[in-house]
C-alpha cells in the first residue's frame, strides 16, 4: 500500500523528522499537534488558546489530505495536567457534537516547548467512506 506524506502550510512546520500526517489507503494519521500558531510561529499563551490552536491545526493538515475533523475516527489527548482534561474536553466536545471519535487522554510529564495539551488523531479520508 503507498504512504502518502501530507504538508500544509496551514499548520505548523514538523521541526524534526516527523510528517504532518501520512495517508496509507483509505486512512490518515495525524503527526501530534501542539498550539503553535503558524502564522507566528510561536506557542499561544493559555490552555484555551493552545487547545483552540491544536484543533485548528488538525483541521488544516486533515483538510489537505482530503479529510476533516468530522472525519476523525481515533483522537489521543495529551495533558500536561490531568486536571486541566475539564477545559480541553469543554472545548474538544463542542468540536467533536455530534458523533465523536474514540478517544483516549492521558497525563504526561511534558510536552514540546512547554505546551500544556497535545492531540493526534486518525481520520478516514472522506471520497473513500461509504
């Protein structure tokens, strides 16, 4: 099956050897997202703000690979503090309404340039659902 490498500069650059996302077959897999805004380049100040900018930036990479966020099927969570999952779920069900994805969230000990979340997600691309 061919790898498809997505890029888009809608979001964030990978700063290391990772991709974006990769589309194998029907599937994408999303690299993690953190709150960097790519227009700046820089982290956005706040966990609202940063959870806001992650889930615009997974919009962005699954829109260049032919996909969205209703198309999500699989999302990981990654909070710095577990007791920040009320906030970043407020905003993360109102993106996710109507039939979310599976999902898993867990706490870790960091997160690249201090973010405070960080979600990756698996997403179907949407001319191939039936």
């Amino acid at each position: 099956m061919k790898r498809e490498i997505i890029a888009t500069d809608r979001a964030p650059a990978a700063v290391g050897p990772y991709s974006q996302a990769v589309r194998v077959g029907d599937l994408i897999f999303t690299a993690g997202q953190i709150g960097i805004d790519p227009a700046t380049g820089k982290l956005r100040e706040g966990l609202e703000a940063q959870t806001r900018q992650v889930l615009d930036n997974l919009r962005a990479i699954l829109e260049a690979a032919g996909s969205s966020l209703d198309d999500v099927i699989k999302a990981t969570i990654f909070l710095t503090d577990i007791a920040n999952f009320a906030t970043v779920n407020a905003i993360y069900g109102a993106v996710f309404s109507g039939q979310p994805p599976a999902r898993s969230t867990v706490q870790v000990a960091a997160l690249p340039l201090g973010a405070e979340v960080e979600i990756e997600a698996v997403a179907l691309v949407r001319d191939a659902q039936s």
